[in-house]
C-alpha cells in the first residue's frame, strides 16, 4: 500500500484509486457530501461483487465503539487481498472517539483498508491525524464550490466529458444547477449521452434535455440590462413571473449583484487591458466579458452605484421591509430603476 502524500484532491484520489494505490487509512471529511459520497462508492468497489459479503464492512460512529471499528479492522480478509471497513457518520461522536483510533493507525493491518467519513463537517483528531501521517494514511477535504467558481467547475467537468460548452449555455446551467454538485453531474451526465463526443452543448440541447429556456433566463436578462434592451428585459420579467419555479427572483437579483459590482471594478480598474480585467474578476475565458463591455457603455460608475443601491433596497423589501409587495412586482420595478439609472448619489 504506497501513496505519496498525506492530503490528496477529489481527482488525486481518484487516481490513487484506480491505479490500485491504496493507503491502510482515509479520513474523508468536510461540508461537501457529494465528493465524500462519489469515493465511498469507490472505496466498496475495491472489493468484487462476490466478495463484499464477507470482506466489506460498513459501520455507523453513533452505533459502535471505537474498539468495535478496531477489531474489525483486525480481522484477516476471507478469500480475498484486503478488506473494507467503511466507518461512516464519523462527524457526530465526540472527537475523543476518533482520537481512540489512533492505537489502531499506529500499527494498521496491511490488508485492510479503513475508510472514515464525516459528511457534512471537518473532524480534527490530532492523536488520530498524527498516526495517519507517519502511516501513509490519506486525509481528503471535501469543501463546497463557491458560487463564483461554479462556471469553470461546470467547464472543467464537461471538458472531462470530451464536450465542449458555449458561454451563454455555461451560464444556463450555473442559473439552473446553482451549487448542487450532485445535480450537477447528472445533468451533465445526461448531456453526455445525447451529445456526440467532441460536440458541444448549446442552448438548444439544454432546453431540449433539461428544461431550461433558451430564450428565458438570467443569461438572457443581463445581456438585456447591458444593452439597454428594455423590450427584451420585461419580456423576459414577464416569462419568470409565468414561471416562477424555475426563476426565483432572489437568484435573478443575485446576478444583476453580481454583474453590477464587476462592472464597478472594471469602471475603477487602472489597466483595462482585457488580460488584466480577466485576473481582476477570476474569469477564464475572454468571452465571459462579453457583457461587461455592453456594460461600460451604457453605465457609467455614478449609474452603476444607483443600480447597486436599488438592488440592496430590492433585498429588504423582498424580506418585507417597508413593503408587502411581490416579488416579482419589485423585480420589474427594479427593472425601471436599472433601466433609467441617471447617476444621482445622495450622500
């Protein structure tokens, strides 16, 4: 069992794994579920079918002692190379239950692989951690995606899928899938199978295979407001107010934010070259400024700090602050005030 350091990614572990490079020990844990889900499903395929029945094992923390787990892991594997304890629910005892494995990690059974998960929590055994290190345990993280980074881990997931993306369907699917991992890979899984390899996927074939309107969504709301398209704008205000469940206005909102404060720091970047704007915002590819450059002509930063305001004052009333209206009655008032924003700050 060699492996060559001590904390390791999702697709670093993923690799260990496949290549049959195992450690005695794992500690999978963090805020993140579907990564720590996605590797125990790996974890008991080590094991074939015919033998998980006498060599896999799967435990719950608040169900067993410590010294259960232990004894378990010092079992010799029948008919088979190793054995898979797989401990999960780690995240609810007290960490002087973990701490209590480390007489186990100072001395773990080379055929047995133990797999200890705590799903939705970071853990930090320091008895246990500091044997596990001298050991060549492995320790995974599973911290959530940010929202801002969401569209380059949708991208890097569909370049893994041999597919290629365009920006306008990258953005139709972050709106849709927001931070969901698991939703996520399924939808993404579903495109892959009706999508030829090396094909892209487009608006028209999420519309088609997931539901989402290629015409009518946030997407096409800010490349409206950046053109100072106000037909297109209420059209599309029109469309969430008829389909409410796939447009929550608070998400919309969380866009305009979203693109009005980039706007802001563009407005007062000193190097406006387009290499330095993409380092400013995080962004990857050229074409995600493709709005922002409607935007620096149709805005200028005293606008830009009105829009901002007015969305904020969206957020409180939305919560029913100094307002009982609907939400997507403010929504389309707050499409007037972005709309004809004139600049006027009142100190």
């Amino acid at each position: 069992m060699a492996t060559p350091g001590f904390t390791l990614t999702f697709e670093e572990l993923k690799s260990q794994l496949a290549k049959k490079q195992y450690a005695p020990i794992y500690l999978l844990h963090g805020e993140e579920g579907y990564f720590i889900d996605e590797l125990v499903k790996l974890f008991e395929d080590i094991l074939p079918v015919e033998e998980q029945a006498f060599n896999l094992y799967t435990m719950y923390a608040p169900q067993v002692s410590a010294d259960d787990v232990m004894d378990a892991c010092r079992r010799y594997p029948m008919m088979s190379e190793y054995q898979v304890v797989i401990l999960k629910e780690a995240q609810v005892p007290k960490i002087d239950y973990l701490n209590k494995l480390h007489a186990y990690a100072s001395n773990p059974s080379p055929s047995t692989i133990l797999v200890i998960c705590a799903r939705g929590a970071l853990v930090k055994p320091k008895d246990l951690l500091a044997e596990m290190k001298k050991n060549k345990g492995i320790v995974f993280e599973s911290n959530r995606v940010k929202s801002s980074n969401m569209n380059n881990v949708i991208a890097t997931l569909i370049n893994s899928k041999g597919l290629k993306v365009d920006q306008k369907s990258l953005s139709m699917l972050s709106d849709f899938i927001g931070n969901d991992l698991s939703r996520m890979y399924n939808e993404i899984e579903k495109l892959a199978l009706v999508i030829e390899p090396n094909g892209m996927i487009t608006p028209e074939a999420i519309e088609r295979n997931i539901g989402v309107s290629k015409d009518f969504n946030n997407f096409e709301l800010v490349n409206a407001i950046a053109q100072k398209d106000s037909l297109r704008v209420y059209r599309i205000i029109e469309y969430f107010r008829a389909n409410p469940k796939n447009n929550p206005p608070l998400l919309t909102v969380s866009q305009l934010f979203k693109f009005f404060s980039n706007l802001l720091l563009i407005q007062f970047a000193k190097d406006k070259s387009e290499k330095a704007l993409l380092d400013e915002l995080g962004f990857k590819f050229p074409w995600q400024l493709n709005d922002y450059r409607f935007g620096i002509r149709n805005y200028n930063a005293f606008k830009t700090i009105e829009i901002i305001s007015a969305i904020r004052a969206f957020d409180s009333m939305s919560k029913g602050v100094d307002s009982r209206q609907n939400e997507f009655d403010l929504l389309k008032t707050l499409m007037f005030k972005i709309l004809s924003a004139e600049g006027y700050i009142v100190i």
